[in-house]
C-alpha cells in the first residue's frame, strides 16, 4: 500500500495548475447516460474514481475514449445493462449518479444502496423520494434500489434537507420526463450549476441552476454537445491552505476565485494576503502567506457558506495558528477524524460532539499517520508539510481519489515529499 513520505518545514512557493472538478465530473460523466450521441469532455480530472466511474459507464455499453490529455468522449447509443453493482457502489457512492439518467432514459434501473462510509451514513432517500414523486415504482431488493417507470412526470420536488447529489441526480431525471420538475431546497454548489451547463448545451431546458429553485421543462431526447468541466475549488482551496500553514507564496492556475468566497475571506481573516489575475482566457490566485497565522473560527453549511471539503483542512491551519479556532461541522456526522491523528503530531484539539475547538500549537513534529477519507488525507498533508522532521501518512488510496498528482504538484512548489511503496 502506498505511503507519503513528508520532510516538513519548507515554505511553498511557486505556481500549480488546478485541474477540473471532480465533483463536477462525477455527474457529468453520469450525464452521457441521457443520450445517443457523443458527450465531448474536456478538463477531466485525472483520479482514481474518475476512472472507476468510466468503469461503471462502461461495462453499462456507454463508449468511451479517453485521449492522452485525458480528454474524454462518451457515446451513449448502446447502453445494454441497467445495473450499477455492489462490488463498484462500494467503492464509490456517487455511482449513485447513473440512477436518475438510467431510469429517465430507459424506465429501469438497478442500482446498489452505497451504503455508508467513514464520515456518516450519507442516506439516498431524497433521491428516491424524488423519483418517486416523477412516477417511478422504486422497491429495495437484497440491497438494490430497483426503479421502473413508464416515462417520469414532471412534479413539483421539496428537497428536506440540501443535497448537491440529490439535486444533481433529479435534475438529470427531470430532463427527459414528460412536463415541468421544479426542484426546491435545491443545492446551489457551482458543480450543480456545471452540470446544468453541460445538460443545456445537450439541449435539456433547465433554468435556476444555482438558486435554491431549479426548474427542468422535460425534452423527447438530449443530443451530443462539448462540455469544459469547471476547475476544481476544494483542490483550489487545499493548495490555498497548504501554502497559508507554511508560511509560502504561490500561484494557482487553470482555476478561479469565484466559487471560494467563503474559503477566501476566512484565509483573509487568518491573515493571507488573496489576489486574482484575471484576462480574457486566464485566470489566476496569488496567496501571500503572513509569518505566522491567525486563528479562524468556521462552520460548515451548503453554497454559498464555507464548503465541508474544506473543513478538515482548516483543521490542518488553526492547528499551527495563533489563538483558538471552533470548528463546527453542520453537515455530516462524522467528519473529524483527522483529529486523532492532528494530534499525533502535536496539535491541540478538543472534540465535542459536532464542535472542534483547537488551540494553536508553536509547533508540529512529525509523525506516522493514517489516512481515513479524502479531505483528512489532505489535512494531514498539510499538517506534514508543517510539522517539524518526517511525516509518513498511510492509506493514501484516499487522496488519491480526489487529488491529481498530488506529490508531484507539491514538490514543483518545494515541497520535500516522496510516495513510498
Ligand atoms: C457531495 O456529496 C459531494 N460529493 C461531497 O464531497 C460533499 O462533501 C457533499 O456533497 C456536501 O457538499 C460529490 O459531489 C460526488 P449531500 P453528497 O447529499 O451529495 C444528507 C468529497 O470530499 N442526505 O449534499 O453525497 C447527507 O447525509 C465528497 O469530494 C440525506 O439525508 O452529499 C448529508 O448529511 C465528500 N439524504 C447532507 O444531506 C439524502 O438522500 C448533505 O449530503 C442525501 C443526503
């Protein structure tokens, strides 16, 4: 199993290209489901559930080709199985992306429940509850979700809670059924709103993509088109904070400040000096880090408020901050187990139900350390990038998931990293 091998106490300086969206790529991918001609993608990040995902869609009969620059087109005039299995579910939950495209387009679908996993049980029954509500007969079957429909109907959706999947999913089911789907309470993540840019230009007619209303007027079919993912924000995001917490100046490009407001004005707060370059078809962020942090506090909640992927990561900086920080996790149950594993390397962490409060250490030291779920591997990345001597993080699989490149993004800004077999 692959390791990361990290001699901390350098400051990150140079210039990293984002790459595309993972999170935008996942239901796009899915979307080549909805039609019969050629998806066109370009901007496709390189990861590890990228091309699990491409596994999926193509044991399903999607055709896909993927070019050298990971460019990928899939055609979608052959899709002979309907069926999203445990063995691949298991290993990525947002396999549950193919269930509205599936039923939408051919009436049936079977597809496994994900199931939990390390940050909380992440229940789909929003997902169903709204396909049911567009007329499909949905049953659970030895741990399947198995959905039938004649052609879904278009119907007026209140989602209970936000759920960016969720919407993601009934958005791509509305666009085929017969009449109108207004979707309320929707998710207003730039993801959902690149998916309904990528839908629109296959000729879906979607408005509100972005607001907490979506409205899907339903179409007979959706044709091929080209579609640009959207850099990737929580990749942005990370490299912001690994550059904050080790005192660096660094340039991201390929990405925009857009999407990270929130992400921005907290770093701002810490005392990091943010600035964008923006022309025509270039846009960059400039992060000046000051000689030593400032505690901020953060409370996770949907878009447009502080984003959850970044949460673990913040840990990471308060960690080595001046002050105390609250951190309060309003959206999954169990996302703070990078802590433990902050703490083997000197931070001072309290965890206190939902609330994290960390006291500032002057410093880390390095130490060998477990990675539990995608954005803790990156909080203690960040972490090792601080902390005084080596660092070994096991259980990389996770990071590698979310995160193109990773070490070989780190060492063009000076880090001092190595995978290790
Ligand atoms: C998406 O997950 C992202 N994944 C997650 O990113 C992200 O953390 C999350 O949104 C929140 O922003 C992808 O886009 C592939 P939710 P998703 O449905 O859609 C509850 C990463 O690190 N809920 O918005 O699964 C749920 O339990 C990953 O890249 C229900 O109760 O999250 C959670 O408490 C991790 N019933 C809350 O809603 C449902 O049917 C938000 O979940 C659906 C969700």
């Amino acid at each position: 199993m692959d390791k990361l091998l990290i001699q901390g106490g350098v400051p990150l300086s140079g210039e990293v290209r984002i790459s595309g969206a993972k999170n935008a790529a996942l239901p796009i991918l899915c979307a080549g489901l909805l039609s019969a001609d050629t998806l066109t993608l370009s901007n496709v990040p390189h990861l590890r559930d990228i091309t699990t995902m491409l596994t999926l869609l193509g044991q399903m009969g999607l055709y896909v080709t993927v070019d050298e620059k990971m460019g990928v087109a899939m055609n979608g005039a052959n899709i002979d199985k309907r069926e999203a299995p445990y063995e691949m579910v298991k290993t990525m939950r947002a396999s549950i992306l193919v269930l509205g495209p599936l039923v939408a387009r051919f009436g049936e679908a079977r597809v496994s429940l994900p199931g939990g996993c390390a940050i909380g049980s992440r229940p789909v029954d929003l997902h169903i509850k709204g396909l049911q509500a567009m007329g499909a007969h949905i049953d659970i079957e030895h741990g399947y979700i198995v959905a039938r429909a004649e052609r879904l109907k278009g119907a007026r959706i209140f989602m209970d809670m936000v759920s960016v999947t969720g919407t993601e999913n009934l958005m791509m089911a509305a666009c085929l059924a017969d009449g109108e789907t207004v979707i309320e309470n929707a998710a207003r993540e730039p993801e959902v709103v690149d998916l309904a840019q990528c839908l629109v230009s296959m000729g879906a007619q979607i408005s509100g993509a972005g607001t907490d209303v979506i409205r899907i007027r339903g179409v007979e079919k959706l044709h091929g088109a080209n579609h640009r993912i959207m850099p990737d924000r929580i990749e942005t995001g990370t490299y912001l904070c690994a550059a904050a917490a080790t005192g660096g100046e660094i340039r991201l490009i390929n990405t925009s400040a857009a999407y990270l407001d929130s992400v921005i004005d907290k770093l701002m707060d810490a005392g990091c000096d943010i600035s964008s370059e923006k022309s025509p078809n270039h846009e960059a962020i400039i992060l000046r880090a000051p000689k030593k942090l400032s505690a901020v506090s953060i409370r996770t909640s949907p878009y447009p408020a502080f984003p959850t992927d970044m949460q673990a990561q913040f840990m990471a900086i308060n960690a080595v901050a001046s002050g105390t920080a609250i951190i309060r996790e309003t959206i999954f149950e169990n996302r703070f187990m990078h802590a433990v594993e902050l703490q083997r390397l000197g931070a001072n962490i309290r965890i206190d139900g939902n609330q994290a409060v960390i006291e500032g250490v002057a410093k880390l030291t390095g130490a060998t350390v477990m990675a539990t779920d995608l954005r803790a591997s990156a909080s203690l990345v960040i972490a090792g990038l601080v902390a005084e001597g080596e660092t070994l993080i096991d259980r990389i699989y996770h990071l590698d998931r979310g995160y193109e490149c990773i070490e070989e993004k780190l060492s063009q800004l000076g880090a001092r990293i190595k995978r290790v077999h």
